[in-house]
C-alpha cells in the first residue's frame, strides 16, 4: 500500500536498504551518492526480496506522501539524510538514523575507552 515502509537486504552482509512504497510498481528512496527518488521496484530490490517494515495506516498516506515528496532530489548524506532518515521522517516527521546515532555512540566509547587506556599509561 502507498506510504508502507519497505525494507530490502541486498546482500547477506548488506545493510539493511529502506523506502516508502509508492503503489504503482515504484519505491521512494535515498541510494547512497544519489538523490531521494522515486524508482522502480526492481531498482528497489535488486533482485533481492522485498519485506513490509511498518504498514501506513489509511489516514496517513496523504501525510507520508507529502513528507516523501517534500525530500525528492535532496541529495544523500551519510550521516543526516539517507534510506532510514527519509522512511523515518515520511512516518514521524522527524529526521533520524538509528544505525548512525548506533554508530556514533560506539565511536564515542571506543574513544572513550582510549583515553582511559592511554591516560592508565601515561600514569604508569
């Protein structure tokens, strides 16, 4: 249904892939170094199956379509506007990542963890 949340593994280690089903044989997405676009559903999946993540209740379609349309040709970016960011924003309003905020608080305590290493060091 339009305003589903699609998810695709495009590979046995690949990340998880998202976009907003569009109902008409095309997905709404974010393709890592492109833009926010409406595309094909094998461009999509890739041959790779489809799942439903969050079906779109009837009253708010209008609203994730809008959200969708409000981001198509906005150019991908890591860190603040990839597949996640655009599904999360088109269902909440809200820009988000939970594998990048996962990322970023790892990368915090890895450094974290360094500086108490390094600081044991340095007072041995």
């Amino acid at each position: 249904m339009t305003g589903d949340v699609l998810v695709v593994r495009r590979g046995p280690e690949a990340q998880p892939h998202y976009g907003i089903d569009w109902s008409d044989g095309r997905v709404a997405h974010v393709q890592a170094g492109g833009v926010a676009a409406v595309v094909a559903w094998q461009t999509f999946s890739h041959g790779f199956q489809v799942y439903l993540a969050r079906p779109a209740e009837p009253e708010e379609v209008p609203v994730i379509v809008a959200r969708v349309q409000s981001q198509l040709g906005r150019s991908y970016c890591l860190v603040t506007f990839n597949c996640e960011t655009l599904a999360h924003y088109a269902v909440t309003g809200e820009f988000r990542s939970w594998t990048v905020e996962g990322v970023v608080k790892l990368g915090a305590f890895v450094f974290i963890g360094l500086a108490a290493v390094a600081a044991f060091e340095a007072a041995a």
